[in-house]
C-alpha cells in the first residue's frame, strides 16, 4: 500500500515546483522566445524543461499524485510571477503534463525510479501537451512534414533529454549531497542494512 502525501511533501512539492516557475519563466521568456526564430521548430528541444518539475518532484517525493500537484504548482506559480503564457490555459496544461507522468508511474506502480521511467514519463506530458495543442488549434494548420518535425523534436529533444535524463541525473546529484534525506527518510531497507553493518 502506497503512503499518503503528508503536509510536509506538499510543501516541499509546492516549493520545488515554485523554484521552476522562476525557472518556467526565465526559460520561457527571453531563451524560448529568442530561439523561437530560428525555425524548424528548434524551439521544441528545449519545451522539456515545463514537464521538469513533474519528474524531480516524483524522484524526490517518490509518492503518488506529486508529478500532478508539481505541475499544477509550477503552471501557477509561472502565472503569478508574470510568465507569458497565463490564464486556465496554463493550468490545463499543467493538468495534462502531470497527468502524462502520473500514468507512467502508476504503470510502473510507482516503486521505479530508473532513468528509462523518467524518460517514459517525458515522452506522456510531452502527449498530453500536443494533445492539448491539438485542442486549441496550435498545430492543425502544420504540414504532415512540419508537424512530425515538431513532435519529433518536442519528444525526443525535448522531453526525453530534459525531463527524463538530466532531471534524473540533477537529483542523483542531490541524493549524493544528502539533502533529498531532508524530506525522503530513510526506508526499512536502509535500517537493515545498517544493523548488518553494525553487526
């Protein structure tokens, strides 16, 4: 049985989710904007970094529902801090993305913490943020060509090397400066190992 989210994870959820709103919009504002002109959706390969919070939140928490509340967190901290994308929209596409990453890790019954399930869990907000796309009309206008380029660089570039991979090495650098014990204690494993240890 799965525990529950305790005060103490939501607002950790919450505060970690706040630090990437800063980041949504710094991101989000001059990097994203400026590369945006480049063409050939170049862009795409950094829209990872708005599913990131999902994916450290989870390695961090490593309970249910987190990826969801860290993505509504940050979709409305970006809104309150003057990102430039605002309004129910933003919290849609929060919904979605953390949903995206929920599904993953109720797959995987929420015990993996591997690489390759960050990197599954990428590629489901990066679905559910074309299929919201879809919904508002963004990409129904692209040429079949144009829009495999889109998708390709928003999975592949994007996601997966954002979300999945260097979100899972950045909290395997904070696992090693011991701050992740701060909030995660340690589990039953740990405290046998330590009796044998002992012993």
């Amino acid at each position: 049985m799965f525990k529950k989210l305790t005060l103490t994870d939501i607002l950790v959820t919450v505060v970690i989710a706040l630090v990437f709103s800063v980041i949504y919009k710094i991101w989000g504002g001059p990097l994203y904007s400026a590369v945006s002109v480049l063409g050939l959706h170049i862009d795409q390969l950094l829209y990872g970094m708005w599913f990131m919070a999902a994916t450290v939140a989870f390695l961090i928490i490593r309970k249910p529902g987190v990826a969801l509340l860290a993505e509504l967190a940050a979709a409305q901290g970006e809104f309150l801090f003057g990102g430039q994308w605002g309004g129910i929209s933003l919290l849609l596409y929060g919904l979605v993305q953390g949903l995206g990453c929920e599904i993953i890790f109720a797959i995987f019954r929420y015990r993996s913490y591997h690489i390759l399930v960050m990197c599954l869990a990428a590629v489901g907000a990066a679905i559910g943020s074309l299929w919201l796309d879809i919904y508002y009309g963004y990409i129904t206008e692209l040429a079949l060509w144009n829009l495999s380029l889109l998708v390709f660089a928003r999975i592949l570039g994007g996601s997966i090397v954002i979300t999945g991979i260097f979100a899972y090495y950045l909290v395997n650098a904070l696992e090693k400066t011991g701050v992740t014990r701060l909030v995660r204690p340690l589990s039953n494993k740990h405290y046998e190992a330590l009796d044998e240890e002992i012993r």
